[in-house]
C-alpha cells in the first residue's frame, strides 16, 4: 500500500482466488506498506479484512519504516508468533530492522524459537520477511538475515521443513539437508525484475507429500518443489527463466530427481 507500483486490480484478483482456494491459513512475508505509514496499514487491512481465511503476517523492512512497527502491533498483531493449523507447525519472526532494508533475527530470540518448534508437528514451517539464501537474479547480494548461519542450523537442529520468506520480489525454493527455503513473488505490485510476473505462492499438503507451486492472477501456475517428508525424495520441480530470458528462450528444461 502506498506504492506507485500497487495495482489494485491484481490484489483484488488475488483476493477472489484466495477465497475460491479456500485454503487452511494465508501467510503474507511482509511489505504491507511502502513507508510503514498508518494509513498504509488501514488501507491494507481493509483488504486483508475481505481474506475469508485466516491470515498470518509478519512484518517487513517496509512496514518497519517511520516507525511503523507500532502499527503493525497495533493493526496487525504480534510481531513474533506460534499456531497450529491442522497438525501444521507455523511460526512467524519479525526480521526487520527500523528503516533499514537489511534485517536479522537476533541470538536472543533462537532460544524462542526453539521452544515452539518442541512441539508434535506434521509439518514445521518457519516465516520471515528476509531471505536466508541468495536468490538468483536479484542482483548484487545486500540484505539476506545477517545471522543467516546461524539461524539456518537453529531451524535445520528445530526439524523445521519449510521457510517462506520475501522481500526479494522473485519466487525460488533452495533446498538445503531437508529443509526447503521458499521466497514469494510480488502478488500486487509491478516491482519486478527481468520477465518475472505478479505471483504467490500456494502450498500443498497432501499426506506425507508436499506441493509448492507458483500461481499466476487470472491463471496458470506450476510446480517450483514437489517433496516427499519421509523419504526425502524430489519428484518435478520447474523453477522461473533466467531474468533475463523470456520464458519460451530457456535453454534448460525442467528437472526430474
């Protein structure tokens, strides 16, 4: 909200699909806002307010500016928390840092962490705003978390399955031991890079396989990581073109292991 880059049309698209999807939870990785301004959070609220399912957020680099992580308790809710969704395990982590576009999650908040993740669980999913790995395409590296080791071996030790982060603008899954780290496209916005489109991610839970396909407003979508949680095994996955080719100039296809 705020942004010169905001389409309404595609966050109403969105919100029609989300409700036709009617999915268990929707969890949002940040950047509500532009500047973090009041009226920025109520304008995203009145959106979000229109969401039939239950919407998990966590606050973004954005949202933290001009103090705006007051509003977000307020608005929003907390900045740190733990639910169960149907035997999944989601816990969200502020990674912002005030007016900064760099983040970090802090030691003292590992110990935290760890404890809600010592729960029975089918699935653990962990959600922040900043990415832990690099993602290509993005240009030069600046802002993933700045304790990124160590928090990737907090999550790895916790038995956490899957991260979902943003702020990068461009969807890709990294897959590290067992751990799946999945960051979000831009779903409303034009801030993208090379040919990349408006997109979010949707997750499918189905037994001990798990599904993470990028959807695509007013249609299409495809799988980006199909796993199984037992065996470890990845079936099809299709990640984004270079950047910097259109998506019928790939020289690689899609990859089967």
């Amino acid at each position: 909200m705020g942004s010169p880059y905001f389409v309404p049309n595609l966050m109403n698209r969105v919100i029609v699909e989300l409700n036709e999807l009617s999915p268990d939870a929707v969890v949002c990785t940040g950047d509500l806002t532009n500047e973090g301004y009041r009226q920025e959070y109520k304008n995203w609220v009145a959106y979000a307010q229109r969401i039939e399912s239950p919407v998990l957020t966590v606050c973004g680099n954005h949202d933290a500016r001009n103090v705006g992580y007051l509003h977000f308790e307020e608005l929003i809710g907390p900045r740190h928390w733990a639910v169960d969704v149907r035997g999944v395990r989601i816990v969200g982590v502020d990674s912002s840092e005030p007016d900064l576009n760099e983040g970090q999650v802090g030691r003292e908040r590992y110990d935290w962490i760890r404890q809600q993740f010592d729960v029975p669980a089918d699935l653990k999913i962990f959600c922040l705003h900043h990415h832990l790995i690099a993602v290509p395409g993005t240009g030069r590296e600046r802002s993933t978390v700045a304790d990124a080791g160590d928090l990737l071996e907090v999550l790895i030790e916790a038995g956490v399955n899957i991260v979902l982060s943003g702020h990068k603008h461009v969807p890709y899954v990294w897959r590290i031991e067992d751990l799946y780290v999945a960051t979000a496209g831009t779903v409303a916005s034009l801030r993208l890079r090379g040919y990349t489109r408006p997109c979010y991610n949707v997750l499918e839970i189905d037994g001990d396989e798990v599904k993470i396909l990028r959807k695509f407003p007013f249609g299409g979508s495809n799988v980006i990581a199909h796993f199984s949680l037992s065996t470890g095994a990845q079936y099809h996955r299709e990640l984004e073109p270079p950047v910097g080719l259109r998506a019928g100039e790939r020289t690689v296809g899609p990859t089967e292991r």
